[in-house]
C-alpha cells in the first residue's frame, strides 16, 4: 500500500496520509515520504499550494504510531519517535507554499500537532481535536506551544491539562480551526483555499511565511529539548 497518495491538481498538491486501518498513523516511513513530499512542493514550480488530509474519514491522523517495531530499545525508540515527529512539523511549518490541512474525523495528539503547523486548517463538521498525552503521563511542552500559539493559554490548557478534546466548532471559536465546513462542501473548500492561497505572489508569500513563523520555529524547538529533558528526567527518576 502507498503510504502517502501524492497527487497535483490545479497546482495543488494534495498529501494523504494513506495508513486508515492504523488510524493513519504517523509510521517512520509514512513521515519520511510526507517530509520529502513537502521538500519536493517547495522546489517545485507547478506547485502553488498544499493541501494535507488523512485517508478513510474517521481519523485524520492519531499521532505517532506507538506499536511500530523501530528494531531499538524502548527509550531509543521513545526518543527517535520524538525526533521523527518534531521534523514532520517543521516540515510543514518551514514549507514556503502555502500549506492547507484538511480535516475529517478525530485528529489527535502528534497527528493535530502536524495538522495545526498548516497556514490554514479546515475541519470537517463532525472533526474532533484531542490531545490526550497529559491521561498517558506524558509532558508535551511541544503540544502547549503548538496548541498556544494558535488559540491561546485557555485553549491549550483545556486540551493539554485538563485533557478535553475539542468538537469542531469550538476548534473554530478559539481559533485553533480556520474554517469548519460540512462533509459535502469540505474537499472543494479546502482545495479552492489552497488554491486561493498559491495565487498570491510565492516569494513575498515565502518571505511574510518565514517572518511570521520565525518566533514559532523558535519555541517550537525550544519545547522540543524541553520535552526531550523531561522525559530523561522521568527516567532517571524511575531508577
């Protein structure tokens, strides 16, 4: 099975995590053919916009996939899935096209921390936001910064600390959604903003993009060595 369907239409490149009887999840491979996906997009002059979305309609993604056999010990493991995830965000986040997520069903943990590095986000009228890492006592610095730079303290508190998941029109008032649209309308939406989007001037788009995510990249980076500090810490305490 292709992991990830690639596919340009319009000028829109259309990315589909391809994994629906894994929840889509994000497998080491899967990432590396979204990453390489998006470093191809951005070299790529028929190219004028992203568009992100998950396969089969009930998960968009559900994060890192936990029970892949990465063939190393536990807490290496644990550590390349960190390292693996953090690169997939910045992939999105430093794609000098415009970049769309497109959301249909449940889009949890690592998969709404890539889904949420998109310039914009659409979620489909029966799409979910969780973020349940804090229920599986595991710090996210990470999560907080993605979730706060979006919708603010308030919002990232409720899906980071108290663990609430967000239906999508409460995504879309604390602004952590851009759009919400119904099953229908939601392809030709999101295809026609990314579209929009890619008409727009590509280097004064990738100069405003690189400026306005700068400080982002920043925090994001800085919460990643964070996390990583506090799961050492876990670890130690444990011993």
């Amino acid at each position: 099975m292709t992991l990830l369907i690639d596919d340009l239409d319009g000028g829109v490149r259309r990315l589909t995590l391809n994994r629906p009887q894994a929840a889509n999840a994000l497998s080491r491979a899967l990432q590396d053919a979204l990453v390489a996906a998006l470093q191809d997009a951005a070299g790529d002059h028929a190219v004028r916009g992203v568009l992100i979305t998950g396969a089969g309609g009930r998960v968009f993604s559900a994060g890192a996939d936990l029970r892949e056999d990465l063939g190393l010990p536990l807490l290496e493991a644990k550590k390349l899935r960190r390292a693996l995830l953090l690169r997939s965000i910045l992939a999105v986040l430093d794609c000098p096209k415009p970049v769309v997520a497109m959301v249909r069903g449940k889009c949890v943990g690592g998969g709404a921390m890539l889904a949420l590095m998109a310039d914009e986000v659409i979620l489909e009228t029966g799409a979910s936001v969780s973020m349940p890492e804090i229920a599986l006592a595991m710090p996210s610095p990470l999560g907080i910064t993605i979730i706060q730079a979006r919708g603010g303290r308030q919002a990232a508190h409720r899906l980071m600390q108290a663990n609430r998941p967000m239906d999508a029109e409460t995504a879309l008032a604390c602004s952590i959604a851009d759009d919400v649209q119904d099953d229908v309308a939601l392809d030709a939406t999101a295809a026609a903003r990314a579209a929009a989007l890619g008409t727009l001037d590509h280097a004064a788009y990738a100069t405003n993009k690189a400026w306005l995510n700068g400080p982002l990249r920043a925090r994001i980076i800085a919460a990643a060595a964070a996390a990583e500090a506090a799961h050492s810490q876990v670890h130690d305490d444990a011993h």
